[in-house]
C-alpha cells in the first residue's frame, strides 16, 4: 500500500468518524461533490448562480453524507435570518392558498423558511410585522399587490410582487392573464359562436382586469360584439348569480374556475344543458376542475412555476438588486367536456 493509499484510507475513516459524530461540515461536502466550498455555499444558501447540474451534485452528497445547514450559525455568518416573508390580503381563495404552497416548497429547496402575514386593507402593517420577523425579504400575493402599489416601500425591505404591472415600481412576476384570457375566447368564437359573454373577477385585482382586458381585445379584434360584464367576486355563488343574468349567452368564458361551477349549477337550474346549450370556460385549472359536471375547460396557471420565478427574483435581488420589471409565465388552455360542439 503507497503512502497515498495510507492517506486516502486515513480520509474516509475522518469522513465517517465526522459524520457519526455529526459533526458535516461544508469542506465535507466540496470534496463529495467535486466542486469548492463557495459553490457549496451558494447552494445551500439558496443562490440562483449555480447551473443545475452542479447543484444537484452538492444536493446528492448533503443528502449522502447527511449534511443539515444550521439556520441560526449561517444567519451569524451571513446577516441573514434564512427566512422570506408571504403578504397576502386572505388564504380563503384558492389562487393565494395555492401559491403559499408552491412558494414555501420553493423557499424550502433554497433552504429558507416561511413567514406569513395576512392583511386585508393595511399593507404597510404587514410590511413593519415583517421587518419585526426579520426576514430577509417577502414577496407579496395576488390582491396586495395594488394596496403594495400605494403603500411606501419600508427601507430595507426587499419585495417582489406578484400579480402587478409592469410600472408598478417593483419587481413583479405575473402568469400572461390577458394571453390566456384570449385563447379562451377566440377558442370559443372558432367553435362558431357569435360572441362572448364574460363573468369578471373583482374590480382592483390585477389578475381580474388583466383577463377581462384579454376577453375584451380579442372580441373587438375579431368584430364580435362585446357584451356587458356581469361581475363576481372568485367564489361560486357569486358565479352562480352571474350566470343567471346570462340567459341569452351560448359561450361564456368566466376569470377563475371557482366562478365557472357556480355558473354550471346556474345553467343546469334553468334547464340549459353545458355543452348542449352553452359552452364555459374557467381560469386557473384547480385541482377539482376536471371533476366538475360535465369537466371544465380553463386556462392553466402554472403556480410551481410563478412560485420559483419569484422566490428566485427575490432571492438574485438580495444579492444584487434587481431593476424593476416583469417576469411573464405563459398560461395554457386545458380542454375539457364544457367546450363541446353545440347541438
């Protein structure tokens, strides 16, 4: 046996004595994997600026050697507490509840733990219980957006924002709802109707009007004629009284799928059969949608994919501050039963 032989024994027995005793350190884990202790670094503290081939080498020996990042020592280390903030103004509709789930997954593969704090009309308080959390930045849903709009940015407070336009003054990360909003309705004018009516969110919301302006354009493009629109508020009993001022509608393309049931139960209680009589569309693609009666067409959001465009803007912008703008993920018509030739 060489001298080298004699080492290389000698650094295994070190490896696993260290491991037993756990005592895993970062060095460890560069030699596993191949790479320096700096990448190792920049994985477990979430960077974006390692390819993905190499962090999952540096995942694969964590995971093989039994390596746990200590939150409260890499905080000392780094100055930052390892934790990013949710503002939402309530988790009661499924649009935000999904996107607290795919956010904290993505905060946890980047090695970050959640804080979450609803408001429902004083953003600036969620802001200072934030600060008071000491998180290292958040990122604000869907409806907060607008209240985030006019509310001072705290200093030092990192935000990014999800659902929000382009001149908001943030950073932001928005699913393309005035795209999907036009797929669906010029799927239903190729289908041969001669217009579409359109059950809207509520007035404030991003989301809401960015659909309704996608609806809108793309009817006045083709020439059809645009009709009134019967608003709702995301829940299914407002989609059920919508549905039911529509009674001359033979294609009606509602902004979320929670909508779109209620509009279901509605027609099917004045006897109009769906797709027999009239043709529905939903946004969003919740979970249930294709056990709706009959199947629901709707336009897909991607919520892991919004998720991981903003923890990892949001992540890059505490490294280096960002410049305002938008992210845009694309939407995708899913069809399903609802969207059938008339009869």
């Amino acid at each position: 046996m060489t001298d080298d032989d004699v080492l290389d024994v000698e650094r295994v027995i070190a490896l696993r004595s260290a491991v037993s005793a756990g005592r895993v350190s970062m060095a460890m884990v560069a030699r596993r994997a191949g790479v320096s202790g700096q990448t190792v670094s920049r994985v477990v503290n979430g960077s974006p600026r390692v390819d993905p081939t190499t962090r999952a080498r540096v995942k694969q020996a964590m995971e093989e050697l039994g390596y746990r990042p200590h939150r409260a020592a890499r905080a000392l280390r780094t100055g930052r507490s390892q934790t990013l903030g949710i503002v939402a103004t309530t988790l009661a509709t499924i649009g935000n509840s999904r996107m607290l789930q795919a956010t904290a997954e993505a905060a946890e593969r980047r090695g970050y733990a959640l804080v979450v704090v609803t408001s429902a009309d004083d953003v600036a308080d969620a802001f200072v219980r934030l600060q008071d959390q000491g998180v290292d930045g958040g990122i604000v849903l869907n409806e907060a957006s607008a209240l985030a709009r006019s509310t001072d940015r705290p200093e030092g407070l990192r935000l990014i924002v999800v659902d929000a336009d382009a001149g908001s003054g943030f950073r932001t990360v928005c699913s393309d709802h005035a795209g999907g909003a036009a797929t669906a309705t010029r799927h239903l004018l190729r289908r041969g109707h001669r217009t579409v009516h359109h059950i809207a969110g509520p007035p404030g919301s991003f989301a809401a009007s960015e659909r309704e302006r996608g609806w809108r354009e793309t009817l006045a493009a083709t020439g059809a004629p645009v009709p009134a629109v019967v608003r709702g508020d995301w829940t299914a009993p407002s989609g059920h009284a919508a549905a039911a001022q529509l009674a001359d509608a033979t294609a009606i393309f509602s902004a979320n799928d929670q909508m779109a049931l209620g509009a279901l139960r509605a027609l099917s209680e004045a006897g109009r059969r769906v797709p027999g009589h009239v043709e529905v569309i939903g946004f969003d693609d919740v979970p249930d949608a294709a056990e709706y009666l009959p199947p629901l067409t709707t336009i897909r959001q991607d919520f892991a994919a919004l998720a991981e465009a903003a923890v990892d803007a949001l992540v890059a912008d505490l490294d280096a501050p960002l410049e305002a703008g938008s992210t845009i993920i694309p939407t995708v018509l899913v069809e399903r039963s609802s969207t059938r030739a008339l009869k």
